[in-house]
C-alpha cells in the first residue's frame, strides 16, 4: 500500500444553526486515510456524512479540530494555497453528478486539467473517458447522457488529474440499481489503478464489500463498528 | 486557466445575448453621436477666416462631408457654373478700382467620373509648419520661394487613391491667381512658386496648400471652363464691406442655383451645428456608461445567481476565489469586447448611411469595455460571496 499521501482529521467538531438552535453534527470525529486505501463511511440521512466529507476535502472549516495532509493543516493554509492543494492532490464525485451542461463530456473532463495547466488536456481527457467506457460519448453534453454515463464522466473528471484521494459523496444515490452497480465497479477500478486513496459516502451497505476499510458516523463520531 | 476562461465564456455567451446588444445600442448611439461632435469639431478646425481672409464671399452649394484617410472630403455631385460668367459678374459688381488686389481663388476641381467638387482652398504651409492665406499673402509678400518651400496639397484623390498633383517629393510648379482689369483672371502670367510636394491632405487641416493654375486643374478634372466655388478676397477688407451684398444679389440673379454665403455666415453655420452636436453629444457618454452598466449589472446579477453551482464546482475542482473571480471578469470583458466591436461596425455603417462620414472614436469603445471590466470585477465579489460551496455542492 503507497503511503505517499495520508489524510487526517483530528477530533472535528462541526456545528450548524437551525433557528434558535445550534446543531452538532460532527463531535469529535477522528479519521485517517491512506494512499491506495478505499474507506467507506455510512452513516444514516443527516448524520453529518457530508459534512465531514466536505471538511476533509478543505471545504468547509471545523469549529474545532483539525485536518491534515501529510502532516500539513489544511486550514491554516490561505484559499489560494489551499485551493491548488485541491486541484493537484484531490479529485470529487457527487451524487448529483454536477457536470457544467454547457460542456461536453470531453470538455467537463478537461476542466480539472485547464486549471493545472496541463498541455495536451484533450488527449488525456480523451484517454480517461475511454477508460471509462465512454470514448464514443465524449462529444456529447451531459443532458445526452443517462445518468450511469454522466457520473462516469464525473469519475473521468475526478481521476484524470491522477489525484492522491478521492472523495466520492453517494456516487450512485441517482441510478438505478444496475447503473449503481456499473459505476461502482468503474470507480473502484479506476481508483485502484491510480492508487489514489478513496473516501466514499454512503448509506447503501451493499458497497462496504468494495472497502478495504468499513466506518461508521455515529452521533458525530466515526466509529469501526455498527451501534 | 485561460483555455478554462475560453470556453466557459464561450459557451455562456448565449446568456449574455443582451447585455451585448445593449452594450452595442449604446456604443452605436454614442460613437454616432461623438463622432458627429467629431467630424464637426474638425471641420471647425478648417481655418475658414484664414482661409476666405474673412472677407471673401463665397458662392457654393451644400456640401454633405464623408472621411477618408484621415480627412473629410466631399463627392457631392456639384453644381457647376461657366468660369467666365461668374467672373464677369464679380469684374462688373465689383470695380476694378475697388478689386485691384483682389485675388481670385478659384476652386480646385477634383473629378472623377462626372463628379465634381471644388474647394476654395489656397494658401501654403511655410518653413515654420504656419498656415498662410491672406490676402496679403496671396499677393506674393510673403510667400516663400525656392527649392527648399514644401507644399501639403489638398489632394483631390482619383479613384486609385492618388493625388492628382502626383506622389510625395513632386515638384510643382504653383502659381498665383491675378485679377486683372477686362474681366480677366491671369492665372498664367502670375509668379511662379516651385514647391516639393509633401504629401496630401484633407480638408480640414490647417496645412494643406494649394496654388494651382486654374486652367490646370480644370483641364484636370475634365471641367473646363467650370468652377463651383468662387470666392473673392481682397487686400483690405473695407473696399469689399459695401459691394459684398450688391455682389451676392448681382450673382443670385445671375445664377439662381449658386447660393451665396458669406465667410462669416459660413462660419456661424458651422460654430452653430457644432455647439448643438456637441452639447447633445455630452450626454452620450454618461447615458453609455449608464445603460451598459444596467445592462451588464442586471445580467451577471442574474447569472452569477443561476450558476451558483457551476461556480460552486469551479471551487471544490481546485479554483480560488481570485481565480473564479477572474472567469467573471473575464466573461464581462468579452462581454465588452463583442459589444463593442458589435457596435462599432453597426454604428460605422449608419455613420457612412447618415452622414457620409465615417470617423471612429475611440471613446465609446474604450468606456464601453471599462464598465464591462468594473462591472466584471464588482459583481465576481458578489457573486463569489454568495456562493456558498458546500451548500451548493450538498446532493438534493
């Protein structure tokens, strides 16, 4: 297992209001990720998956706690600094697969590379959505697209930048039972071949066999067992 | 980030459909409206009392103006009226007694095809880069001689872009017009100046100059005989002052179509227009400035709201907000650039439709994309402080 990149997060407590009320949705949650280690996290509707998911990615800031890469504190990084750290280290997938309807499958690909720089975007790009299994569809937007192929192509947009950890947030919540199924498949071979680590979200049980590590968000805590 | 800023611009430039149009509407209102001010403002330019000396009259017909090459020029088709008549007519309205110095500055007669313009121009750039025309100067006083004296010419152009007096470098021989008693105009016996020519210009400009013979150029032009413009100076103004209005209703009868004006009555014509043109050409800026800026301002407002997850994604993929501000800017800037090429071109062509005229400031383009640039960069902040990241990113 590569150990290049290892992901902490330190006793994050995270809270919201609702109204009057403050809710504390993460309460101490500890977690670390490894290069080349897929983990899955369930957690029940609202139990602060998400959160937790978007605090780890630099997204969103904890009240207290902390989160590192690589021994760096990611919040006490600016936003510029942080936000290359993103680009080049992590890659995302959604639910709701958040692909720009203006582009292209081949273009939505290519948008992580534009930003690094990268030349040649179009070949590569072209290269991961092959990959996939969707180098005849790369012309097409993302409207043209079932919803099995547009988060296909969020996995193509999520790895072509060959990122150390993805974090895939109920990658398959959209699909039908068979698509889910495609999609796993192909992000967790994709993730495997680029040895990235892999955070993903869930509630379907059925995925923790993908895991090499299964965790549980538990009253704002992550836990290695089931309540 | 640019070939990132490239396409995104490009494929929201549906959305963007208006503010463009509108921005184009006002850069063509205003670029129509400046450069009236403009073409006005140069022809005031035109030395006019320096010129016609102040006291000449001058016989013309309207005289619609279109740019070229940098100066206004006229192709109006010409009334044009026999040489000799209306030489007659000054010889016998103004006595020779009274016109002895007087100089005839007949029009030079730049034709092509049948049209004819002519121009009431003389005078000569001296070595100090001065213009000179008076009366005095027409005298031959003060004009330089030799080799070394330049010559800017009022070029009448032919069709292929040339003077007709030749290239630059040129030696013409230039000539001073005479009065003479028996109603003839000497336009061969008169000094002789050599003169390297400089180079043409339009006619507004204060160092153009021309002393041609008049057989000479309406030979030329294929007008023998014929002038249009005629205007009578004479060496002290006083001696013309009684005779000028005697001398405008003695040729108004003469030749009904030749409407007589004098230099002054020109002069106020054109100080008139140009007051109204550029009182009214005030407003065009502001009015641009605000109307872009609505424009702009109502659309991005409505945009940024509607691509709150695109900017969202933009962040989570690894954008900063300076970076994600910049796409912004970088969109209201094409924004400005395509309407204000847009409106450039359209308010070129109802320029040349209108006014035969076409002169392109710089201004209305020039604002035009400053506000899409200011407006870019202010509604980029509003629009990344609204976008709440994890929020737009949260599955349904």
């Amino acid at each position: 297992m590569d150990t290049g990149l290892i992901l902490s997060g330190e006793k994050i407590v995270k809270s919201y209001r609702s109204g009057d009320a403050t809710i504390r949705v993460l309460d101490g949650a500890t977690i670390t990720i490894s290069a080349g280690e897929m983990v899955v996290l369930f957690g029940p509707s609202g139990s602060g998956k998400t959160t937790l998911l978007h605090v780890l990615a630099g997204l969103e800031q904890p009240d207290s706690g902390s989160v590192s890469v690589n021994g760096t504190d990611v919040y006490s990084l600016s936003d510029a600094r942080r936000s290359r750290m993103r680009r080049e280290q992590f890659g995302f997938i959604f639910q709701s697969f958040n692909l720009l309807s203006s582009m292209s499958a081949l273009e939505n690909v290519q948008i992580p590379l534009w930003t690094l720089g990268r030349k040649n975007a179009r070949g590569l790009a072209a290269q991961v959505l092959e990959r996939v299994g969707l180098a005849h569809r790369m012309h097409h937007r993302p409207a043209e697209l079932s919803g099995g192929e547009q988060q296909r192509v969020a996995i193509a947009r999520a790895l072509v930048t060959q990122p150390k950890m993805v974090f895939a947030d109920e990658p398959t919540g959209n699909l039908d039972s068979s698509s889910a199924s495609s999609v796993m498949n192909c992000l967790v071979s994709a993730v495997r071949d680029s040895n990235a680590g892999c955070l993903l979200v869930t509630h379907n049980a059925q995925w923790g066999e993908l895991a090499d590590r299964v965790l549980y968000l538990i009253d704002g805590r992550v836990e290695v067992e089931p309540k | 980030m640019f070939r990132l800023a490239l396409v995104t611009a490009r494929r929201n430039l549906g959305k963007y459909l208006i503010p463009i149009l509108v921005l184009a509407a006002a850069v063509v209102i205003s670029s129509l409206g400046l450069s009236g001010a403009a073409l006005l403002w140069r022809y005031s330019q035109y030395p006019i009392y320096q010129v016609f000396g102040g006291e000449l009259i001058i016989l013309h017909s309207s005289t619609p103006l279109r740019s070229q090459r940098g100066g206004i020029f006229t192709d109006q088709f010409f009334t044009v009226f026999p040489s000799e008549e209306v030489i007659k007519t000054v010889a016998e309205t103004l006595p020779a007694a009274q016109a002895t110095k007087t100089l005839f500055t007949a029009g030079i007669v730049p034709s092509w095809g049948n049209r004819v313009t002519v121009w009431p121009l003389m005078g000569r750039l001296d070595t100090t880069g001065r213009w000179l025309y008076k009366p005095r100067v027409l005298q031959g006083s003060n004009i330089l001689t030799g080799e070394s004296a330049e010559a800017w010419v009022w070029g009448p152009s032919t069709d292929d872009g040339k003077s007709m007096f030749g290239d630059p470098g040129t030696k013409l021989e230039l000539r001073a017009a005479q009065f003479k008693q028996g109603n003839q105009w000497d336009v061969t016996s008169g000094q002789e100046y050599l003169y390297t020519l400089k180079g043409t210009y339009g006619m507004p400009y204060a160092n153009l100059a021309l002393w041609a013979p008049l057989e000479t150029v309406q030979a030329h032009c294929g007008a023998p005989g014929l002038v249009s413009w005629i205007g009578v100076a004479c060496a002290n103004p006083l001696q013309v002052d009684g005779d000028r209005d005697k001398l405008g209703v003695e040729l108004s009868a003469r030749f009904p179509e030749l409407k007589v004006v004098t230099a002054e009555e020109l002069a106020e014509m054109l100080v008139a227009d140009l007051s109204k043109l550029r009182e009214t050409a005030r407003y065009y800026l502001p009015l641009l400035v605000l109307v872009s800026c609505l424009s702009i301002v109502a659309t991005t407002m409505a945009i940024s709201r509607s691509r709150r997850r695109e900017l969202a994604l933009l962040r989570v993929i690894g954008l900063s907000n300076n970076e994600v501000r910049l796409l912004f800017i970088a969109e209201c800037c094409l924004i400005g650039l395509l309407g204000g090429v847009l409106g450039v071109a359209i308010a070129s062509g109802v320029s040349l439709l209108l006014f035969k005229a076409c002169i392109l400031t710089h201004e209305p383009f020039a604002v035009s994309f400053l506000v899409s640039l200011v407006t870019g960069a202010v509604f980029s902040c509003t629009a990344i402080r609204d976008v709440t990241v994890t929020e737009s990113m949260r599955n349904p």
